[in-house]
C-alpha cells in the first residue's frame, strides 16, 4: 500500500550500484584474474532461484576428472576470513550451503571467505596435492573483485526480472541490464516443458546476445532421508498417502517444495521460517507443538536439506522429533537435451585452461 514511499530509497540503491559497476567497467575498481580455471555461479535477485543445487550439479560434473574446490561466502556464519570446512563443521562455523555440499561431497574441497579474491589466493597456496584444478565462486555474481572464466546466472522462471525492480521495491540487487556480464544464462525452476514461443519470449526478456548461451532447467525431487536416525521410509508411502507432515523450512522460496510434499501426504501443516533461519529453543518447542497437533497415527516432519544442516545442532531437539524427521533432497534437470551442450561448454572451458596453466608451469621450470 505504502510501497511508493520506498521509490526513493531504491533509486539512491541503484545508484550506488551503477556507479560500482561503472567504476569496475573503466577499470577504477580493479577485478583480478587468476591462472586457475573460475567459474561463478549466482543470481540477480534476493534468494530462491536454487542456486545450491546448481553448485552441486557442477561440482558432480567435475569431480571425477579434476580437484574441484569450492569458494562461498558463509553466510550467516559466526566466523571471519578463510576457512575450510569439514563434514563435522558447524553451521555458525561455515554457514548452512557449504555444511551441505561438504556433507554431499566429503571429498570435494568446500572453503568459505568473505573476500572472494583472498580466498583463492588461499587455495591456491596450498601444497601441491591439493591445489585445485577449479574453483566455483557460490553467490559470486555480484562479487567483481574476481573475474571468473565463466559467469553463469540464474533467473527464476516464475518469476521475470523484466517485471521487477531494485531493492528494496522489488527484488533486484542490480540493474536487469547487468545480465550482459554473464557468459551463461540458466531459467530454473521451470515446468517440464516449454514451448519454441515461450523460449523466444524469455530469450528477448533478456535481450540474449551472442556471447552469451541459454539454457532451461527444473527441479527434481528424490525420496525422504532421515536426518538423523529415522527408518528409511518404504515405497508404500509414497503410494498410499497416508501420513500426515509437518513441513518445516527456512529457505527463501518453498512454494515449490509445498507443492510437491502436498501429493504425498494425507494432511500437511507448515511452519515457515525466513531464509538462513537460525532455529532457536523455542522454535524447537513449537515444532514440537506443531508436531503433537498432527492427531493421525503416521505422521512425520519434512524439512529441506539445508535446513536439516542448522536443525542438526539445534539444543533441544528431542528423539521422538530426531526419529520423525526427514529432509527431501533436489537436483536439477536441464530441458530438452540440454545437459550435453552445457557440460560440453564447462568440460572444454576448465580441461583448456588447466593444460594451458600446466604448458606456463612447465615453460617457467624449464622442463620439456
């Protein structure tokens, strides 16, 4: 009703940011390059395009070739500087998205460090064996103290950036017409199927240019993990909907979840939190609340696999909740055959640069 009033406040956002990328685009700000192959991942928007299941695809893609690491910020965490994180790393140590990809791929490395720049200096000064052969920068799209080889950008499909306007009127961290610094424009969480029309239509909406490759994916869901030590659940229960759920999430965007759980559950009770919620003892206590409420004999709670990192070291979680709760694990599907030309740009991309990093290595030892 009153969102006017906030016009003024976006337009001196905006022209902060403008005058950033400008200082960046005549070189004032300077952006550094490094020798091994970068590749950022992130978004134009505040939250929710699933941007962690895209890191994930691409650590999968890479890992059995290369020694990937991976580069976020943290965010949320209680830490400051450079850090590694390990599989039994907290939450307030390395923030919720690199717990979860280190716990998913113990033996990928995952690091966190505010300053994108010092951070692969560190993880370029490691010894030998374990230096990385790529890096992915998580979040890193607004970040142009680093220059990545490859600059992908996630816009949600439901929801056009053409449409939306900077912070805090709408959504935007930076001009739509920013999009021009990616390298590879990727529209997630789009239906099955889109049509040739509907292609063009979003082509144009971001005034696609020839540098520049799009590609479509959706979210896949698989079947319920226990967080902790509950049974696995048997297929019956995805066909016979008897179990009632308590969906429990802290994620930026959980329509899409909330759907897909509706179709396997005879009752559904959700209790949102905001994004890189911090669960509290209270909010365990109303969890539990909640959770008692639920009258039918089978029943469980359901919560996303980030937000199962943060509730793991929760205190107060008891073992009737421990036993009753599951996460449900997402990956990504590209459209149409997709998934060939786009591994085929990130495989050609980081196997070029690394054997042209490995020629300079060994031109400067003076080895053949």
């Amino acid at each position: 009703m009153f969102k006017f009033l906030l016009y003024p406040f976006s337009w001196l956002y905006g022209l902060g940011v403008s005058l950033r990328n400008q200082a960046y685009d005549l070189d004032i700000l300077k952006s550094r390059e490094f020798e091994a192959p970068v590749i950022s991942i992130g978004n134009i928007t505040v939250g929710g395009t699933g941007k962690t299941p895209h890191v994930e695809y691409l650590v999968d893609l890479l890992r059995e070739k290369y020694k990937v690491a991976t580069l976020s910020r943290g965010y949320k965490r209680k830490t400051k500087g450079f850090r590694l994180v390990n599989v039994d790393s907290t939450v307030a140590e390395s923030g919720d998205e690199p717990l979860q990809i280190k716990n998913k791929f113990p033996e990928v490395t995952v690091s966190v460090c505010e300053d994108r720049g010092a951070g692969i200096d560190h993880l370029l000064a490691q010894g030998s064996d374990l230096v990385p052969d790529v890096i992915l920068l998580d979040d890193a799209f607004q970040h142009r103290s680093v220059t990545p080889g490859i600059n992908i950008l996630l816009i949600d499909y439901n929801r056009p950036i053409k449409d939306d306007h900077l912070l805090p009127v709408g959504r935007l961290r930076e001009s739509a017409r920013q999009v021009r610094r990616a390298n590879i424009i990727i529209f997630t969480k789009c239906p099955d199927e889109i049509t040739p029309i509907m292609r063009r239509i979003f082509q144009n909406d971001v005034g696609l240019l020839p540098y520049q490759k799009l590609f479509f994916t959706k979210l896949e869901y698989g079947k319920l993990k226990p967080v902790f030590h509950g049974k696995q659940l048997a297929n019956t229960f995805y066909e016979e909907k008897q179990h009632a759920m308590l969906v429990v999430t802290g994620i930026a965007d959980p329509a899409l979840l909330i759907a897909h759980l509706k179709k396997m559950a005879a009752k559904q009770e959700i209790l949102s939190f905001p994004d890189h919620h911090n669960f509290t003892v209270e909010d365990i206590q109303n969890i539990q609340l909640k959770f008692d409420a639920l009258k039918t004999g089978k029943k469980i709670i359901v919560t996303t696999e980030k937000d199962a990192m943060r509730l793991k070291n929760t205190p107060g979680l008891g073992e009737e909740l421990k036993a009753a709760l599951y996460y449900m694990p997402v990956n990504i599907r590209f459209l149409d055959e997709e998934k060939r030309s786009f591994n085929k740009n990130i495989l050609n991309y980081v196997g070029e640069n690394k054997s042209n990093r490995e020629l300079h290595k060994r031109k400067n030892s003076g080895k053949p």
